[in-house]
C-alpha cells in the first residue's frame, strides 16, 4: 500500500506539470487581457501606458517565457501578485479558503447524511410510496437551477417572512453582539447557502445510492445471507451496503477538489466572500496569477480526491487487493 501510494505522488508530478501548461495557454488565449479590461473604460489611455502595463505584468514576454517565470514561482509555492491590487496571490486565497471550506463541508456533510439514507430505503423499499416520492424529488432535484431556487428562497425566507438574511456570512453589527448571539447569527447566514448548495447533491447521491444498492441485493451471497435466516437489517448493513459504498468513495473523492471552488454561483448570489466570488472576480478582470493559483489548486485537489478514492476502494471492499 506504501509503495502504490509513493508511486501515485510521484505520477503527479507530470500531471500537474501538463495541467499547468494547457491552463496557463488557454487562459492567456482567452479575448481580452488584464492591460485591455483596466484601459477600456479610460479614453486618456495612450499606447505608451499599455505597453507600460504589459511591461508590468511580464505581458510583453513570449507565452512560454511567461510561463517559465511563473513556474519557477510555483515551485517555491509563490504564484505571484495580483493584477488587480498588487497583493499576494497566496495572501488572498487563504483569506478566502476558510468562508468556502466551512460552507461546503457542511454542504457534503449533509448530502451525505440524507442522501444515503434515502437511497438505502428506496432500493430496499423498491416501488413503494417511499421510493416514488423519492424518485420525483430526484427528478426536481435534477431539473431545479441552483440559482433560481436560491432567488426564490431569499425572496419567501429574507425578503417576505425576514426570517433568515440574504448576504454576506454575518450582520453588520455583529461586533456588538455575545458569543451565543454571534453563533446563532452565523448559522442563520449559512442555512441558506448551505442548504441550496445540498440540494442537487442529494437528489444525484441519493440515486446513486440507490442504483448501487439495488445491483448488491441482488447478487446470488445477498440470497444466501438471508437463506441462512439472518435478520434484513443485517444482511442490508453488513454484508450489502459496504458492497454498495465503492461508487460512493468515487464521488466523495471527485467532491474535494468542490470544497474549494464549488461555490461560485452560491457566493456570487449570497455575496459570499469566498474563493467561488474570488474566483469569479479574477475571471472578469483577467487577473491571470489569481486564476492560475485557483486553478492549480483545485487540480492538485482533483488529483488528491482521487487518490483518496482509489486508497478508499482497498478499505471498503476487502477483494480488492493493491498490486506491490
């Protein structure tokens, strides 16, 4: 196991490096550039003071000069200042990782409490009223944009009924209230969010679940368990449901490179400060080493999810064995 874990680190090295290469072309390919969003709004804006930008930015260098200048940053975990404010990349994503973590972990949390469970019913309980019910709000789940249900809900729950707020991660006069006070006020901030984000990742988990029950009970050792006259709780928990947990270790390990850039339009709506909103900042004004460094993340994430999922395989079903 040692050696299969030593050896997928070290495939990730060229990975990343290939990353890195196609993501740093295409994002500098992409129309428009840093120099031309800060200058188009200003009619005084000589050539001379484009070029000087582009000088500033490193913009004027060729693409693969750029990127070795960046890659030598990179290796010393440095990628760069931003174009917008001139703070560290590294500086503003750590401000920010702390809001999107909190909020999608607590998202998966919940899509795997419900989610689950559901499933597990639904196909133990196959064609009944459970399983139908179950079935449309899988469907609803589906066909739902996340955005336009969570337009509808800051309208009934912040804008009518003025039970829950519809921005930001805290009220403003938070600094004047208790400890108790600051906590309810914090969860009442995240419900929202929160629970929106769940939404569709409990409908598609839940069937997954689902379809992954129903192929384990119907294998001939799940007929034999309960030939043997084993109670249904035991043959559907012990000897099924950790059979039917392999395509469920695949999605949680593809679900942690989310925890850092899956709230885009969640914090974008909520106006959230977090790497989503950073993210979606940076696009709009090219600002090409914040993105790089989101990016970058997000793939090193990407690669360490699956990881995780292959190593998780080996734990959860017992026939799978790691070749030395």
């Amino acid at each position: 196991m040692h050696l299969y874990i030593a050896r997928r680190l070290l495939l990730m090295i060229p990975l990343i490096f290939g990353i890195t290469i196609i993501t740093f072309t295409v994002i500098h390919l992409a129309p428009g550039g840093p120099v031309e969003v800060q200058t188009e709004m200003s009619l005084k804006a000589s050539a001379q003071a484009r070029d000087n930008l582009k000088k500033l930015y490193g913009l004027d260098k060729p693409l693969h000069v750029q990127y070795f200048d960046w890659l030598k940053r990179f290796a010393k975990l440095d990628f760069g200042k931003s174009f917008v404010d001139g703070r560290k990349v590294i500086d503003k994503i750590f401000e920010r990782i702390p809001v999107t973590l909190t909020i999608n972990i607590l998202s998966l949390i919940l899509i795997f409490i419900v989610a689950i469970p559901i499933g597990v019913l639904s196909a133990t309980k196959q064609y009944s009223l459970f399983d139908k019910i179950s079935t449309v709000f899988v469907f609803v789940g589906f066909s739902t944009p996340a955005f336009w249900l969570a337009l509808l809900l800051m309208i009934l729950f912040g804008v009518n009924l003025g039970l829950l707020p519809i921005s930001g991660i805290q009220s403003i006069d938070v600094s004047e209230m208790g400890p108790f006070e600051r906590l309810v006020d914090w969860i009442k901030h995240l419900i929202l969010p929160v629970g929106i984000s769940a939404f569709g990742g409990i409908a598609g988990l839940s069937r997954y679940s689902r379809s992954s029950m129903l192929e384990v009970i119907r294998q001939d050792y799940i007929r034999t368990a309960r030939a043997k006259g084993l109670k249904e709780s035991e043959v559907v928990f012990k000897h099924a449901f950790r059979n039917a947990l392999m395509p469920i270790v695949t999605i949680l390990g593809l679900s942690v490179p989310g925890l850092i850039g899956g709230g885009v339009i969640f914090e974008t709506i909520f106006a959230i400060p977090g790497m989503g909103q950073l993210f979606y900042a940076a696009t709009m004004s090219r600002d090409y080493p914040t993105i790089m460094g989101i990016l970058v993340i997000g793939a090193i994430l990407t690669l360490i999810g699956n990881l995780i999922a292959d190593i998780s395989y080996a734990l959860v079903d017992p026939r799978i064995r790691v070749r030395k």
